[in-house]
C-alpha cells in the first residue's frame, strides 16, 4: 500500500519490527509511551517500557540487541554528535530525568531538575529533548520541554548547568499549554527551535537563545507533537491524533500521510478496534525518525505499541 502527501510517496511497511522473544509478552502488554531514532550507523532505536530497555533494530526490521535501562518510560528520544560520536539523548516524563547515554546504554551525563520556582511544589515530567549541535554551528546547549508537568522549557549548557526557561508568554497564543515536542531545525542558515505547543494546537518558533520570533499551524494542526526533518527542505510534525503532517521549507502545508479521520475522537482511542491497526492509516503516532535515504519511522501510543515503516518511493 502506498500513502501520498503532496509530491512525497511511501510504501506503508505495516507492523514493522521483529521483537525479541523474550521481550513479546511484556511489549503486548504495556501501553507504549516512546520515540525512535535513527543512527549515522543505521541502527533503528526505540524505548521498551514493560521491561525498560532500549531496542535496537537494523533498517531491515530486524532485532539486532537491547540494553536495559533504569529509566521508567523514555518518552522521546534524541541523537546528537560531541565530536565524531554520536550520543542518545532520553526524556523520562515518570522519572523526571533526562540523560546522556553512548549508542549501548553507558550514562555519561544526567540533567539536574531546573533551578526554577515552579518546582517549589510541582512535578517535573519532562517530554522532550534536543542539542544545539556544533556540527550545524550551535554551541551544543540542550533544550528541554517540561511537557506534561509545568508546560515550562528548560535550557542547559553542554556541561549540563541550568541555564534559563522560557514559558511561552511571549508569544501570541500566551503560555504555553502541553509543550509536548522540541526541536532544533537547520534547514535555513539561522536554526531555529520549534516547539509542539500540543494543547494550544499550534507551532511556536524560536531563536536559539530563546527569544520568540513566531508561530503556525492553528489552521491545520490539532495536536502536534513533535518534529523531524527529511533532507534540507522538509518537516514532519506528527499528531496525537491520526495521522502526520509534512510541511515544506517554508513551513506550509505539502499534506498528510496515514490520516484516519475521527479516529482519535471514539470512545475507547487509542485501544479500539476502530482504525487499530489499519494498513495506510495512523492510529495514534507518537515518534518519528528518518534514515539517510528518507525512509521514515513511526511509532505509535497504544497498548503493545505498533511500527510502521514508510519507504520512500
């Protein structure tokens, strides 16, 4: 089956991904909560929640190792290069921590809980991370979104000190609600930091030092959630609800792939049978990757979790 946005093609590669073994009865049994990466080594990683542990696949689909983890739920996952290696960033929104791990599983940083007073009697869950990295002219600062407990993001210098937060008030639509994704994009010669202001259905942009420059996507955006970039023109905002979005390099709409219209909004999402596990049509896409030939990955957030392949054709 093939699934179309604009000019973009792909061939849908429907529960993709051999589990481990071992693994199966506890990956059928846990609502999925997790992001997706692809590695420069092309490795596929994904987060397993019912026995905490990153999954590691090859681009084929198939299972190469795991490793454990004492994370609870890594909510999403990032990749960035110190150097000429390349580290897996993860967000614990349960946990409340964010950590800095080599490709198999050695912690080699952990980001402290923001300095900030809205802690002073309130949870910290964060959602989301992302690295300014040098490789594309940045100075290596992370960025985290405090998604599902303050609705704050949080900046961290490459040592990992607490630098500053930013609430969102400077932008049109006010605070920010359920800042669920972030995202450093470099496909203009000046980055930008995009944020997923879920609840608030629209896109906010940033400069890299946090100042708001502007925002999108209220007029065809209900929910997103977070962010990829395929090549140097395109983005992929993905939804809670049922489907992605591609946007073209000027951040307009090209269309969407996987949509199952309605789907979100019937008793029982994301674990009805209705639109499930359909072939062509997103249930509840939660992460995102892209591999070097534009293929992309998504996982999605439902009991027993489910990967799709998207071939580009």
């Amino acid at each position: 089956m093939h699934v179309s946005a604009g000019h973009q093609h792909y061939l849908w590669q429907g529960e993709w991904g051999e589990f481990p073994e071992s693994e199966v009865d506890s990956i059928r049994a846990t609502h999925s909560h997790h992001g997706v990466v692809v590695t420069e080594r092309g490795e596929v990683m994904t987060f397993h929640k019912g026995n905490p542990s990153v999954l590691v696949f090859d681009t084929d689909g198939n299972f190469k190792r795991l490793w454990c983890s004492d994370l609870s739920n890594a909510h999403d996952l990032a990749l960035a290069k110190d150097g000429d290696t390349e580290y897996l960033w993860l967000a614990d929104n349960e946990s409340g921590r964010v950590i800095k791990t080599t490709l198999d599983g050695e912690t080699v940083m952990s980001l402290d809980r923001p300095d900030h007073p809205a802690y002073a009697d309130a949870d910290y869950k964060p959602t989301s991370v992302t690295v300014n990295q040098s490789r594309f002219g940045g100075n290596d600062d992370v960025w985290v979104t405090d998604g599902y407990g303050e609705s704050l993001i949080h900046r961290y210098d490459r040592k990992g000190s607490y630098l500053s937060t930013i609430d969102g008030q400077a932008g049109a639509a006010g605070r920010f609600n359920g800042p669920h994704g972030i995202w450093v994009d470099n496909r203009l010669p000046e980055p930008r930091l995009y944020v997923a202001d879920r609840t608030s259905a629209r896109v906010q942009v940033y400069d890299l030092d946090g100042n708001y420059q502007r925002e999108f996507g209220s007029d065809y955006m209900d929910s997103p959630s977070g962010f990829i970039n395929v090549g140097d023109q395109l983005m992929i905002v993905e939804h809670r609800g049922a489907r992605i979005t591609v946007l073209d390099a000027d951040d307009k709409l090209v269309g969407y792939l996987g949509e199952n219209a309605g789907v979100n909004n019937t008793e029982g999402w994301p674990n009805n049978e209705r639109g499930l596990h359909l072939p062509g049509k997103f249930n509840s896409p939660h992460g995102m990757a892209a591999d070097a030939d534009g293929h992309l990955y998504v996982v999605e957030w439902l009991t027993g979790g489910r990967m799709t392949k998207l071939v580009a054709a």
